[in-house]
C-alpha cells in the first residue's frame, strides 16, 4: 500500500471521523499517522469524531504505513487486539491467527479466514524488521 494512498472508504462506525478528517483536508494515510494527540483531540472538539475513534484510525495508518498493510488487514488487526506494530513484532504467529479467526468467528463472516500461518509470519516478520534494534 502507498502511503500517499488516499484513505478511501471507512466502515459505518467511522463516518463521523471520515467527515471531520476530510474538513480537516487529511486524505491520507501517512497525513492521518502523522497527526498528535492534540490535534486529534482538537479535531474532535470541533466535530462529531470522538478522539476514540480518530485514535484507533492513527493506529490503523500506522500499521498501513510501516507494515504496508491494506487498510482492512489493520482494521482486523486492530480489533483482534494487535492494535501497535511492537504488539504484532511479539506475537507468534499461532496468536495472531487465533485472535483473527475468533474476530472473524463472532462477527459471523461467511468468508474463509483471511489470516493463516503464513500471512501471520510474513505479517510478524514485517513488524520485527520495522522495530528498531536495541
């Protein structure tokens, strides 16, 4: 995924957001991972965005941008509790499929798994490659 990559279409729950960051003129995701905590929460003051939901969008842009993920590989990432580049660099692999198949399970998608071993190591070895060394 290109950084400079327009942030297209967000779920429903984050239509609120999705307003307020293009009122903002934030259309990317590498603009959107570059926003602080203040201007997040200035962003939210002037709208309907709730700083919960514009925050969990930075961490998306950030698993995006350093991993070059597809936006909904870091959305399900996120919601399966993987939420940082560091948290995906300490996992193996077997808990990373395992928290996005029980996601996938109690969200009741007909679909096939979208994580299996491979995809969770080539996905970890990213996020190890992105850490900086010690």
């Amino acid at each position: 995924m290109n950084h400079s990559a327009p942030i297209g279409d967000l779920p429903q729950s984050f239509r609120d957001e999705q307003r307020q960051l293009s009122a903002e003129g934030i259309t990317t995701w590498e603009a959107l991972r570059s926003l602080s905590d203040l201007e997040l929460s200035q962003m939210a003051r002037s709208g309907r965005a709730t700083v919960r939901n514009l925050k969990r969008l930075r961490g998306m842009a950030d698993l995006v941008c350093c991993l070059n993920l597809a936006p909904a590989d870091a959305a399900l990432l996120m919601h399966a509790g993987i939420a940082t580049v560091p948290a995906l660099a300490a996992a193996t692999p077997q808990v990373v499929v395992t928290r996005t198949g029980r996601l996938e399970r109690q969200l009741r998608s007909s679909r096939p798994p979208v994580v299996d071993l491979a995809v969770a190591r080539r996905w970890i070895a990213a996020a190890q490659r992105w850490q900086p060394s010690n």
